[in-house]
C-alpha cells in the first residue's frame, strides 16, 4: 500500500458523501447512502446493472461519479422495480441487454431544466463508449455485436449520433441489425415515457441479440478450427458482463472489506446464536501481563510517541471544536442589557444615569460526551499494535485535556479454534446451526471512571503479543455499546478500530462464511436505529464501509500525523456520513 492509498480512500468516500447527498436531494429518499463503493437504502443494496453507471470512485472524474449517481436517481424516480423484475429475462445475455434498455430509458427523463444532469450523462456513456472500444473490447463478434446494439439503442433514445469515434467501425454491424431491430428501435422511442410498453419492445431487441449470442457460440464450439476466435469471442462477450460484477480494484489502493449473506443466518430469522457462554469473561486487560513486562511495554510506548512528536494540545482544540457544547455557567451581573436585577434598582435612585441593572445567562462551552476506542484484538492486528496503542492513548490524553470521559477496551478469543466451547459442541454430537463457537474475550484496558495516568501501565498491556487471537465483532459492539449506556452522559461515542471482517475458524466452520459478518451488521443497525449510541468504524488498511456507515480508512504504516487526526476529528464531527 502506497502512502497515497490513505488519500485516495479519504477522496473516494468524500466523492460518495457528496454524490449520496445529491441522490438524496433528487429522490427525497433520506435512506440512500452508499458503503463499500455501492448504493444502499437502509440495509438494502440497490444494484446498478448498466456498464455504463459502473465506476470506480477512487479513480474517475468527479462528473463521471456524479453522472452515475444523476442516473441511479433517475432510476429510483422512474422506473417501477416489481414491474421490471417481473418481465426480466432469465438468459444472461438478453437480461444485460434488458436492464441496460431500462436504465437508457429513464436517463431520457431527465428534466429539461436540469442541464448539468443532462450534460453528465451525456459524457458519463460517451466516455463509457470510448473506453470499451480502445480497451478492445469489440474486436470479437460477441463484444462487438453487444456495443453496436448499446450505440444503437442510446442513439435512438436520445435522438443523438453514435459515438463519432466508433461510427465506422459498427456500420457493418448497425447494418445487419436494421432489418431485425428497425421496429422495436421505433417502439423504444415511442414509448420512452411508458415503462410496460417500453419492455415489449426491449425485450424483443434482447432476444434477437440473445439469439445473435447463442448462435455465434455454437458456431465457434462446432469450429475445430478457430479455437483462437473462440477464446477472443468468449472473451470480449464475457468481459462486458464482467461491469456487473465486482472489480479488485487499485492493489494500492485500500481494499474494501469483503462480505456476503449468511444462509444459516437468515434461516434463524436473523437470531444469533451462542452455543455457549461458560467459558466467556471479561478481564482488566492489565492483569494478564506481568508487571515486569508492562514496564517494558510502557517504555517502548512512551519512546515511540515522543517519536512521534504528536500535538495533544492542537488535537485537544479540534476535538473541542466539535465535541464542546454551550452550557449554562450561572449569572453575569452588572450588565447593560438582560433582566432587571431588582437588588440594583436602588442604585438608578442614587445615580439615574447608570445603566448595569441587568444580568444574563453566562454561557461556557461544556462537554456532556463519553467516548469509547474499541480495538480489535485478531491476530492480523497484532502487526499495528504499537501504531493503535499509539493512536488510542494519544485521542484519550486529548479528550481529557478537554474534559470528555474515554474508555479503551479490547476484544478478542480465549484460544485459537474454538477452544472449550468448540470441545463442548464436539462432545454434545456436533448439534446443526451452534453459533458461535468459541470463549470470547473482552478486555478493559481503561474504564470511564479512571484517568489516562491511573490506566497509563494498562494501557501498554495492548503491546502483549499473544493477546490476538480472533475476532468475533458483533459482540464486542454489543458490549461496549451497554457500557456506554450505563455512563450518565447525553453523548455517547464509540470507536470500532479494526483492519479485516469478523473471523472465528470453529464458528465458520460450523455456520457459514459470514455468520459473524452478518451478526455484526445487525447490531451496528439496530444501534443505529435505536440511536443512542454513535458507532463509528476506523479500518486499519481496510474500508470498514460494509459494516460501519460513518467510517475511515488509514494507513498507520505511515505514522501518525496533523492530517490522519484531522480526519479523525472530522469523523467524530459526522463529516465521514456515507
């Protein structure tokens, strides 16, 4: 990961705050945001099935991003969901054509007094046009026969030219088309503003394309001697496809976290289970490290942040900024204006010019917030230790410097595995859909009630290399979050610091890959929902988006300075609100 990773990742989730806003504005829909690079509405992931409206935020304009959120808004407006997955095609080929028809379709209703949208999506497909035909895309007859169909389509829609670039080169194609298509390219015309009779006639265009495609593969299959036309066919059809589906993206840049749906989950109803908690505890962190070896680990620390030179007191100012609060602070008396204090009033008797009669509310910025840094304690965290310890310690000095209670806790497994509760589950018969399978571990390494230089020795037990285990996340949240509700103060904040997924081998292994995934993803829902508690993810080299809406990605490997606290800052504030 290059030391532009981090600032990419922060432009990219600031192209989609701006972008989710503008869909928000356009639709009325106050629940669209987008996570991991894609659009949601609440917990619900809307696809966005056109190659066109693909894009890679981290790497594209800024009018490209705001093209396709101007199409996904035209979507959300214009086109009836149920209507359309009911006369959607099951082939593969003629459901790509089918979809991009309908997304073509609504992109004509763009108002007309909205020029810039107009103009967005205008360049938004040239631009798509122009990239797929250099990448080479058509040299095969199926990729070809697929883009000449695309051009055809939006040219007609829009009552614009093909793309001038390309015009030439699918003449040949638009030609052999014209006889099959010269219908059904009038009716989507005609009925651009009428969903159900705009289908017809795409879905006639996808099923000659369809049959195009079936006829073309046959051919080549049967062709012993073209193997190599084949592959190019096989190739430039399926890599259109591949527009729909997930991209790796940048290697350097900071990957998105990776997850899915839990079958054995949504089979429960959504109802997590433990198989058992006998073996579960939770422990003051610092009593699980020598205190010999705490010593050592504080020093370390102590020699790293000097290192550092991190300024707690400028951090200590921002954070006030937007944690601080008005207060009431008593009276101001002997005041020009206000109200009348009636033991001066003696005083206009003596003196009738002399006007500080009156008092006022006296107003000081206060805090009434608690914030709690839960950490991750997985094996892979293990690498960034020192970095987080770092991180952690030097928010908890800042806030206390401005008055706001912190707590710093951990979680974690009591063994790799499984452990007890897995030899527990193998003795009862290895009974179908346990839950979790392991001893969770829940570390306090600093309470609310205990300042930084009480919990200083503590805080060094996180530097304990056989405390990462595995991570089980959804009820570690749980726990925090019931810590912060017992706290007697209005605001309460809790920071996720995490770099990977939730992961427990045994509870894998004996439910699904994303179990834990999903389990987390509910929690942080319902908190969300319920309100009461701010939860907040921080990925360590990973975009926690997925799982957290209000997030940030960094890059710890390249220190701690000004402008990874700053963004911190800002996240605390709810500038990062996808």
């Amino acid at each position: 990961m290059t030391a532009s990773a981090q600032q990419q990742a922060l432009r990219q989730q600031r192209i989609e705050e701006l972008c989710a806003a503008s869909l928000r504005a356009i639709t009325g829909d106050a629940g669209l945001h987008y996570r991991g690079r894609h659009l949601y509405r609440g917990e619900s992931r809307l696809p966005a099935h056109a190659p066109h409206l693909r894009i890679d935020s981290a790497e594209d304009d800024f009018t490209d991003c705001r093209a396709a959120a101007d199409g996904m808004a035209l979507r959300l407006l214009h086109s009836d969901a149920t209507l359309h997955r009911r006369l959607c095609p099951e082939d593969p080929v003629e459901r790509l054509v089918f979809e991009l028809l309908e997304q073509l379709r609504v992109e004509t209703r763009a108002p007309d007094d909205m020029l810039g949208m107009v103009a967005n999506l205008h360049q938004r497909f040239t631009n798509w046009s122009r990239h797929f035909y250099r990448s080479g895309l058509t040299e095969g007859t199926i990729g070809l026969l697929l883009y000449s169909v695309a051009q055809m389509c939006w040219s007609r829609l829009q009552a614009r030219p093909v793309l001038e670039e390309t015009e030439d080169y699918i003449e040949g194609t638009r030609a052999s088309l014209v006889g099959e298509l010269g219908t059904a390219l009038a009716g989507i015309r005609r009925y651009r503003h009428d969903q159900a009779a705009f289908a017809e006639h795409a879905l006639a265009i996808a099923r000659v394309v369809g049959e195009r495609v079936r006829a073309e593969r046959a051919r080549v299959e049967g062709d012993d001697d073209a193997p190599d036309q084949a592959a190019e066919d096989a190739t430039g059809g399926f890599a259109l496809l591949l527009d729909f589906d997930e991209g790796d993206g940048d290697e350097d840049a900071i990957a998105a976290a990776r997850t899915g749906h839990s079958k054995v989950f949504e089979e429960a109803a959504l109802a997590y289970r433990v198989f058992t908690t006998r073996f579960d505890r939770e422990v003051a962190a610092g009593s699980l490290v020598r205190r010999a070896l705490l010593r050592e680990n504080r020093e370390r620390l102590d020699r790293a942040t000097a290192e550092q030179g991190i300024n707690l007191p400028r951090l200590a100012r921002r954070l006030g900024a937007v944690l601080w609060e008005p207060r009431h602070d008593g009276w101001a008396f002997g005041q020009e204006e206000g109200r009348i204090d009636g033991r001066r009033l003696a005083q206009l008797v003596g003196s009738p010019t002399e006007r500080r009669l009156f008092y006022q509310d006296q107003i000081k910025p206060g805090t009434d917030c608690v914030v709690s840094l839960l950490i991750d304690c997985s094996g892979s965290m293990k690498h960034h230790a020192l970095a987080v310890a770092m991180l952690a310690e030097s928010l908890i000095r800042a806030l206390e410097m401005i008055g706001v209670g912190s707590e710093l806790l951990g979680f974690t497994t009591g063994a790799w595995n499984g452990g007890r509760a897995y030899q527990a589950w193998l003795s009862g018969g290895r009974p179908r859909g346990p839950g979790r399978l392991n001893e969770v571990s829940h570390l306090v390494f600093k309470g609310a009630e205990r300042n930084w230089r009480r919990a200083r020795s503590d805080i060094a037990a996180l530097l304990k290399p056989d405390l990462f285990r595995e991570g089980i996340d959804g009820e570690a949240v749980d726990w925090a979050c019931e810590r912060l509700l017992a706290r007697p103060e209005n605001r309460r904040i809790l920071i996720v610091i995490s770099d990977g997924c939730p992961s427990d081998g045994a509870t894998n292994l004996a439910n699904d890959a994303y179990y834990l995934d999903n389990h987390l993803k509910a929690v942080v829902a319902r908190r969300a929902q319920q309100g009461q508690v701010e939860v907040l993810g921080l990925g360590v080299g990973l975009d926690l988006s997925p799982f957290y809406r209000r997030c940030l990605a960094t890059d710890l490997s390249q220190g701690l300075d000004t402008a990874l606290f700053d963004e911190i800052v800002a996240l605390i504030g709810g500038r990062h609100r996808r």
